[in-house]
C-alpha cells in the first residue's frame, strides 16, 4: 500500500520531543506511569538524565505518585479521614497491598493505578501538595542537568491530569512552562508533515 514508505524507529523519549517542540529546542518530558526527560536540539536529544525506573527513579510519575501515598496512609502520615476514603474507595487493606507490590508483577502499574484516586480528591491540600513535592522532585533531580533557560514541555496523563500542578511547580522553580499534552497523536504528526525528509 505504501510502495515509496521509509521506516524508522526512534524513542518514546524522541517521539515525545517531536510532538512537543517540532523542531525548537527546548525540554521534554514524559509524564505517565513512569516518567522520562530530555534536552531536544531541535533534531536530537543532546542530553538525557536516566530515570532509573520505578526503584531508584521516575518522580513525578504516576507510580511515585501512588508510591508515596500508599506510604504515607500505611505508616499513617495522613488524615484519618484520607486513610479511611482511601480504603472504602479502593477496596484494599494492608495486607492485599503488600501482596499486590512484592508478589504479584507489575507493581509499577498498580502504584500508578492510585492517581486516579488522588485525581478524584485532588481539592484535599494533603494531595495537593503530594503531586507538587512528586513534581518537585521531578525537577529537581532530572532538570537541573538542563540548559535553566529552557522551556519545559510534557506529555502524558499524569501531566495533564495534574498541569495545574506542574505550572505551578515549574514557575516556582524558576522554569518557563511550555505545552502540556496527554498524547503525542497530532504533535507527531504536524512534525512530520512539516518534516517529509525525516
């Protein structure tokens, strides 16, 4: 069907930046259930902090999300009255969640199940603010190998979902916010009907 068709394959990381910059330098992040970033040229990721997956890195991302409040409500840094909304909403108790995160695969996905949860409750200052010290984080530890005068630009539901939050997080840490989208659908295809050599 497409006899003159060229493949080729690149990155979520650089399909992101695509979509988000075209072709303007400027950050990109993925913000979804684990999170990724990179400093874009314009034509190709010239640096990238590696996010060290759900263990050792991926703040700001959905499963730190759900990582750090599961935490807190176990060890009962919470509002009684969040603990108990979150167990009547989730149907869990103790013991199922550890079972869920160390025996069970795909923990990741079942800690960033809990942004839902948070979404849903998100007016509560406790969440709010739990979003904005994951996006802190985020900033923090993957940013800051940036060029400062960079704009800031992300993809994903966890972005979308919580943009209030991460422009608000962006601004307070001296950083230009740029767009933020939860799919990279129509950015990718801008750049390559503006870019037919790629």
């Amino acid at each position: 069907y497409f006899p003159a068709a060229r493949i080729a394959v690149e990155s979520d990381l650089m399909g992101a930046a695509r979509a988000l910059l075209g072709g303007r330098a400027g950050i990109a992040c993925i913000l979804g259930t684990g999170s990724n970033s990179c400093y874009y040229d314009g034509v190709r990721i010239v640096r990238n902090t590696p996010p060290l997956g759900w263990v050792l890195g991926d703040e700001g991302s959905g499963t730190y999300i759900g990582r750090q409040l599961v935490g807190n409500l176990l060890k009962g840094l919470c509002d009684e009255s969040l603990r108990r909304l979150f167990f009547e909403e989730e149907r869990l108790d103790y013991d199922e969640i550890i079972r869920r995160v160390y025996r069970e695969g795909m923990a990741n996905r079942f800690l960033a199940s809990f942004t839902r949860f948070v979404a849903r409750h998100i007016d509560r200052p406790e969440l709010d603010e739990l979003v904005c010290e994951a996006f802190r984080a985020f900033v923090r530890r993957n940013l800051a190998h940036y060029p400062a005068d960079a704009e800031v630009s992300a993809l994903g539901g966890v972005a979308c979902h919580f943009e209030r939050q991460l422009r608000h997080v962006l601004a307070t840490e001296g950083l230009r916010a740029g767009r933020i989208v939860e799919t990279p659908d129509e950015g990718l295809l801008n750049y390559h009907i503006w870019n037919r050599s790629e």
